[in-house]
C-alpha cells in the first residue's frame, strides 16, 4: 500500500511539472508580443521625431543684409516694410553686411542658419529661394502682380548733356534686340512695343556705365550683344551700387547710371531715368534648410532682428 502511495505521489508530481511547463509555454508567446509591440512603438516615435520640421534644429537665424547705398536694400527695406515713418531704414544692426549680390549667394550657401536677399536672375543652385506668402518668386508671379517684392531695373543719365555713344548705347538697350536678352536672363521685360536697333554707322567714342551690381551682370550681356552692331564703342561697366550709380550719372562722372531701385524725388529732378526691366527680389536660404514657404511678417521681422529663431518662422 505505501509503494502504491509512493507511486501515486511521484506520478502527481510529474504532472503538476508537466502542467507548469505547458503554462510557461502559453506565456512565452504573450511575453514576446509584448516586447515586439513596445519596440514598434518605441520605432514609430523615433519616426515621428525624424519627420518634424528639420528647421526648428538650426537655431539662431543668421541675417545677411546689404550695404548702404544698394538698390537691393533699398528696394527690399521699402517693399518689405522696414523703412519708417521718418524714412529711416530699420535693418537690425546686428545683420551681416554683404557687398554685393555675390558675396550674399557665398554666405548664404555656406551657412545653414542664414538668410539673404538676392536679385531673381542672380538665384543659382547653391542656394534656395523661398516662396513668399505662398508665392513663388518668378517671372509669372512677378508679371502678374501676386509676388510682391519686385523693383525696376533703372538706368539714368542727364538729359541734353548725353553723347552721341552713350545715347546709341541707351537706344539699343531700350530696344526689341535687347529685351530678350533681360527674358533669357531671368529679368521681366516691360517693353513690349520696343522697336528693333538702327545701327549708326562711322560713330565711335567711350562710354562709362556704373551703379548697381544687381544690374551689372545684365547690363554686361547686353553690352556684349550692342558690341556686335557698334564695334567702334568702347564700354566700361563699373558696378559700384545703386546710389554711385545716381550721384555718377548726376556728376557726370558716368554716362550712364545704373540703380535697381525707385529714383528717390530729388533725384528725379536732377537726371532722366528709364526702366529697363524689372525684377524680383529672392529670399534665400541655405539648401539645408527644411523651410520652403515664409510670410512677410516673418521677413520683416527676421530683418528688424525681433525674430531670432527658426523654429519661430512661419
């Protein structure tokens, strides 16, 4: 009887091993759920991390204005609101000044927390122009009057006082066989009833253009072209800014000025002046920047320094 007692304890026992063993069994699969479960939680908020606005990372904004005296600045300040009631130009003191559209491009292109203004036909694939208000900064939208920040290409030179050459030279300039060279330039033409050149035989001399270094490059390409028809002119191109380009031309010490700007009042009583074209001028940022889209109070107040950070911008 006791052997048969032994036996049944002993069986008893097995089966209670048994029965745990198939427990242990039903949890393990629970137990691996649970952790698979918690690591793809774990990877879906690291996911989420990795898709926020990459912007909010940069920090400090880096401002990079313009000089004194350019026609950019001058243009952009008015267009964006940061001149005040007593004409006083309201850029934040601490911007970086840049002189020159290149020199702005260069900085802009090698700082990820920067941004700039440019002329739209200066915008090249080092850095990245953004929409403004919804709007992208192109020749349509500039047209068509829905992106706002745009200004007239000007040149000025003092009426009855102008030489022959010169004279040929703001002919041509004005004409149907330089306006598609401000198009293929990225520029917006606004004389569209130009009449073609008529090249004037025997005339020779020098001719002294200076000013805005925005207009510069254009005025190159189409002083290029204008040396095709008048070999025997001589043109030097001075990029000097906007305001050297007017006091020049008023002086005399330019025969053609040159500003990517309004004529201030006073000036305009001084000299004659004529839109060549028109342009837009570009927010750019560095191409590492997540942000595509910025508002013009943003801008404003990017440039008088009351906005600091990216993750502020809107």
């Amino acid at each position: 009887m006791k052997k048969f007692f032994k036996l049944f304890l002993l069986m008893a026992m097995i089966g209670a091993l048994v029965v745990g063993c198939q427990k242990d069994d039903t949890k393990a699969p629970e137990d691996n759920k649970t952790t698979t479960e918690t690591k793809t939680e774990e990877k879906k908020d690291e996911n989420k991390e990795e898709k926020k606005d990459e912007t909010s990372s940069l920090g400090t904004i880096n401002v990079i204005s313009r000089e004194d005296g350019s026609g950019t600045r001058g243009a952009f300040t008015e267009l964006v609101g940061l001149i005040d009631e007593n004409k006083n130009d309201m850029t934040w003191q601490e911007a970086v000044i840049q002189n020159g559209t290149d020199a702005v491009v260069a900085t802009v292109s090698g700082d990820d927390t920067a941004i700039g203004y440019i002329s739209l036909g200066s915008v090249n694939d080092t850095i990245k122009p953004l929409k403004v208000d919804g709007v992208e900064a192109s020749v349509e939208d500039i047209k068509n009057g829905s992106y706002k920040i745009s200004r007239p290409f000007n040149i000025m030179w003092k009426e009855g006082e102008i030489s022959e050459p010169a004279k040929a030279l703001v002919d041509f300039i004005m004409s149907s066989d330089a306006q598609p060279i401000v198009e293929k330039s990225g520029f917006i033409s606004i004389l569209d009833s130009a009449k073609a050149y008529e090249a004037k035989e025997g005339l020779s001399g020098k001719v002294t253009v200076g000013g805005s270094t925005s207009v510069t490059p254009l005025m190159e390409k189409i002083v290029e072209k204008f040396n095709e028809v008048q070999k025997d002119i001589e043109v030097s191109i001075n990029p000097t800014g906007s305001t050297a380009g007017v006091t020049g031309a008023i002086d005399g010490t330019l025969d053609i000025g040159m500003a990517s700007r309004e004529l201030k009042t006073e000036e305009a009583e001084k000299i004659h002046g004529e839109a060549m074209a028109k342009d837009g001028i570009a927010v750019i940022v560095n191409k590492n920047n997540s942000i595509d889209d910025i508002s013009m109070e943003s801008i404003k107040n990017i440039f008088l320094g009351e906005l600091r950070d990216w993750k502020d911008v809107k």
